[in-house]
C-alpha cells in the first residue's frame, strides 16, 4: 500500500482500539487490552509509540505500527515491535525501531536487549541488519514453547556504532514524514 506521510508520537488509551487489532494481525500470543492500560498508566519504566498517519484527527487513531521499550538502568529492553500487515516491507519496522532506539539512548541506555522467536525470520532480518547479535537463547520461553533467541545491540553510546544509525533515522524520518515533520515533533 503506497504511504501517506506518517508520525511517530507516544502511545495513548485512545489507540488502544487500533492497537489491539495490530496485536492481533502480527502475534499468536497478542497482549490483552488491560495489559497495555496497565503498561500505559502504570508502569513509569517503558515508553510505547506509535506510527499513524500525519494529520489523523484526535480520538480517531490509525495505528499503522507500533513499539515499546523498558528502561533498566543503562540497559533498554524492546517489549514489541509491528507493523501492520499491509504496511510491511516498506521501511517502517526499521524507522520505529531506530526510533525507539534514539529514545533510549536520550534517557542513558548504552545496550538494547530483545527476545524473538529463531522462527521469525523478518524480524531477525531487522534486528540482525541494525547490528544486534545473539547472546542466548531461553529454552522453550513462549507459551507455544518455541524457544526465544535474546539478542543485543551494544555501545549504543559509542559514536561511531550511533553515528550511521542516527543519520539513517534523520533520512526515513524524511522520508516518512513527507519531510515535513520530524519523529512527531
Ligand atoms: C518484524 C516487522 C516489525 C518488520 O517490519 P517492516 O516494516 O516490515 O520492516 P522493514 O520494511 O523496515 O524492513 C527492515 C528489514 O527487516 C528485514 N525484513 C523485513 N521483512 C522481511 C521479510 N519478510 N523477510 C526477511 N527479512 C525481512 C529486512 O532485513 C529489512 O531490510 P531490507 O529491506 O533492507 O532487507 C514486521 O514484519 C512485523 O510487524 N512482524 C510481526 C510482528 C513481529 O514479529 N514483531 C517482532 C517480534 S520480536
């Protein structure tokens, strides 16, 4: 589907619609409704942000893509990360993720750490290209008992890993955006 200009802004309970649709599309095992309230009211420690189409008016979300991420120390820990099935293959996955990554690195993070399935090749594809590698592997650790590969970005505070990173996220930002908005601000 060709891309209208997008935003990347915070999560809030008015996109809870939207994203629950999107968890459903994209997981065997989607997290529940109260979950993500739970996540969005209480938990001061993760950070969720979605991608919707600029201009989309106030109480009326299109959530097109969606992430989140917990802080531990200097340690983030990505929770999700999808993108709509209709909107796949076009860059967005790699834009909120380098995103998210930035948002991290802002608060302190100098590693990011993540859990996916060895059978999810698009999303190892992703990560692997940003550079994480894998650390270990947590024997049968989704409720379907697939095991989950955890994986790691390092020296997310080392200029020359960042430097590259930061100019690509400046370029789909661009191209996201229609060049008119950048990451929502
Ligand atoms: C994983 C996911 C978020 C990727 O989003 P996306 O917007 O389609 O990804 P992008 O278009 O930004 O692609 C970025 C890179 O990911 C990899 N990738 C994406 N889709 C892929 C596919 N179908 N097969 C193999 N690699 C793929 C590629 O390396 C791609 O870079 P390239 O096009 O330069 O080769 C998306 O497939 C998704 O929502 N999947 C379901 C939810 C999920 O599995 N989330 C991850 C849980 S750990």
């Amino acid at each position: 589907m060709p891309l209208p200009p997008l935003l990347i802004r915070p999560m809030t309970a008015d996109d809870l619609d939207s994203v629950l649709l999107l968890e459903e599309a994209s997981f065997s095992d989607p997290w529940s409704r109260g979950l993500y309230e739970h996540e969005l009211n209480d938990n001061r420690l993760s950070r969720y942000q979605v991608v919707v189409p600029a201009g989309t008016p106030s109480g009326l979300p299109d959530v097109i893509a969606q992430g989140g991420w917990m802080l531990f120390g200097e340690e983030a820990h990505i929770l999700t990360i999808a993108v709509r099935p209709d909107f796949r293959g076009q860059g967005i996955g790699r834009w909120l993720l380098l995103h998210l990554l930035a948002e991290a690195r802002g608060e302190g993070c100098d590693s990011v750490v993540l859990e996916v399935r060895p059978s999810n090749e698009a999303a190892l594809r992703l990560y692997e290209k940003l550079g994480f590698v894998m650390i270990s592997r947590r024997k049968r650790y989704y409720p379907d008992k697939e095991d989950a590969l955890v994986l790691m970005l390092e020296e997310l505070d080392d200029a020359h890993l960042w430097g590259p990173l930061a100019g690509e996220l400046e370029e789909l930002a661009r191209q996201m955006t229609g060049g008119e908005i950048v990451n929502g601000e």
